[in-house]
C-alpha cells in the first residue's frame, strides 16, 4: 500500500546513501526472502492446517465461517470469468494504475535527482511525501464515502467509482 511504498522510499534514499544504489535490491530482496521463508514456516492454507492455532481457536473460526460439516466443491466457471465484459474492463483499469504507479515509484526520485538537483538521502524523504498523502487521506476519505452514503447522495457503485478515482 501507499505505506509500505514512502517507507521504502524513505529508506531507499538512506540505503543507497550509506551503501549505494544497488544495496536496494539487496536489502529488500534479503527482506523478501527472510519473510517468505517466515511465511512458509507459520503459514497455512486454511485453519485447519494451522499448527499455531489452539483447538478452541479452530472450532471458532470453523463454525463462524460455517465450515462446520461438509465443504462443497464448486467448479469455476473459468469461460465465463475470462470473457465478462466487465472483468476485462477491471483488467485494463488495473493495468492503467499499475503503469502509472509504477511510472510514478521510478520517475519521481529520477526527476528529483536530475532536474531539482536533490541529494539521494533527502530524494527518498520527498519522494515518499506523495505516498504518506495518499495513506493519511484515505482516512478522511473513508468517512466521507461513509457519510455520502448515509446522505443517500451516491450509489455504493457511484460512490466506490469516485472515490476509486480519487
């Protein structure tokens, strides 16, 4: 999320000031394999399967979900998932956000540097300012969808369209 994108950024800028830029990847990919190695010691497919759950824990989780008895197997309509108009439409909206997240992660601290002239260190801190706005806004922006809402003004497809695209 918006989050973990400035603390990275934050970080990055301190990471490659001390060790330079490829201590980066290093660092996050040393990062990236001690959690997967983690998840793969902690985690499990369902709480059935959970070794760190106690029995009473279990139970609960069971029956809240109703899981409790039988567990019916459908089959996914993978045709009918893949050729929805609507889907499809998800799928390039995704891959529009994606392009422009991804522009924006590698071209601000690229901007910054070349044209501001801003040292690495201070790149990081004011690179990330656009991601702890995004992440302190979407508070605010919650409530507000909440009260739209409750006002009657929006549709929940309305609202979440807007703001979606805030």
């Amino acid at each position: 999320g918006q989050l973990g994108t400035a603390f990275q950024h934050i970080a990055a800028g301190f990471i490659a000031d001390l060790w330079g830029w490829p201590a980066i990847f290093y660092v996050t990919g040393t990062i990236g394999a001690i959690w997967t190695i983690v998840y793969i010691i902690i985690g499990s497919s369902s709480p059935q399967e959970s070794r760190f759950i106690t029995s009473e824990e279990r139970l609960y989780i069971q029956t809240s979900l109703g899981q409790i008895g039988g567990h019916k197997r459908y089959k996914t309509p993978w045709k009918a998932i893949f050729t929805s108009m609507p889907f499809i439409s998800l799928i390039i909206a995704h891959c529009g956000q994606n392009w422009g997240h991804w522009t924006l992660i590698t071209e601000i601290p690229s901007y910054m540097s070349k044209v501001l002239g801003v040292d690495i260190k201070h790149n990081g801190i004011i690179s990330a300012l656009p991601y702890l706005a995004l992440f302190v806004l979407s508070i605010p922006n919650g409530f507000v969808a909440d009260y739209i809402l409750k006002k009657k003004w929006l549709s929940i497809t309305a609202s979440r369209k807007l703001f979606n695209s805030i």
